[in-house]
C-alpha cells in the first residue's frame, strides 16, 4: 500500500507542478500533477523510471532525460497532466545491472537482451505504485504517453483505465 507523505509546489522549465511524494515501505515515488486531475478522463500520463545516466550525469547513450522533457511539455500545452517518477533503474533491475550489461549492449544486443544476458531480467519494473498513485489522485482515465506496449498492457492488469497511447498516434 502507498502512502502520500509530502507535497510542494514546483516551478519547472515546463510550468508549475504540483509535486508529490509516496512511499510504499520500501521506495519512494513522485507525482508531479499540473492542474486539476482528480475525476478527469484522458489525463495526459507519463509513468517515468529513474535513470541516474540519463537525469543527473546527461548521458547520450539513452533517450530518458529527453522523454522527461517532452512529456513536460505535452503537460505544459494542454495544462493538466500526471508525471510518475518511479524507482526502477534498469528496468527495475537496479543500476549495478545497467552496468553489467554495457558490454552486451556495445556488442549490438538490445538493452533488454544485454539485461538476459548479464544474469537479470529483460524487464523487471513494477507498475502498482503507479496505478495505486493514480487512485490517489483520482484519475478516471488516462492517455499513456509511452513508446512501450508492456506498460499500457501491466497498468490496465492494475485496474488503470487507459483511453489511448500517445504510441498509437
């Protein structure tokens, strides 16, 4: 079970969102909201794993810091929006796994092979701090914006109830 522990406002680049902190007992999550979302449908979402290369040192080798931005951006222009930010380095294998599968990746493997092939899972990130934020907040329903089908697929598994992905446009 999730617990809601803190909030603040928070001006960004983007405009200013609500930030909100969660805790499950074990790891923390942030909603960041802008504008009304509570009893809404088709609440632009972004469920957003952390990614210590791509968000604090910059990295160029993946694309998370870019997809942040850009569903900030999305937010910003239509003026309500979710953003959850979820503990789940390396695809919820944790970071130690990132770096043991570098060398896969250089060696042409996509990341969720190199993953296999260093001893972890494909993709191991969990979505029911995700869905149960979602609760909280009371979205009715959201568009997903997200280049991956697997998360649309684990948070409808969880109850969310999706109206469309930003991938399918």
């Amino acid at each position: 079970m999730i617990e809601r522990l803190a909030e603040r406002e928070l001006n960004t680049k983007f405009g200013r969102f609500t930030e909100i902190l969660y805790h499950d007992g074990l790891r923390e999550s942030i909603a960041l909201v802008m504008g009304i979302v509570g009893g809404r449908q088709n609440v632009l979402c972004r469920v957003h794993s952390a990614c210590i290369g791509g968000h604090v040192f910059n990295s160029i080798e993946c694309t998370c810091a870019e997809e942040m931005a850009s569903a900030q951006k999305d937010i910003q222009r239509v003026g309500r929006g979710v953003i959850i930010y979820l503990e789940q380095e390396g695809k919820g294998n944790g970071h130690l796994a990132l770096i043991e599968s570098i060398r896969f990746k250089k060696a042409g493997k996509s990341q969720s092979e190199a993953y296999e092939l260093a001893g972890y899972s494909a993709d191991a990130r969990d979505y029911r701090e995700a869905a149960e934020i979602l609760k909280d907040l009371g979205v009715s329903s959201i568009v997903l914006i997200s280049e991956g089908r697997r998360k649309a697929e684990e948070l409808g598994k969880l109850g969310v109830k999706i109206s469309s992905s930003e991938d399918e446009k």
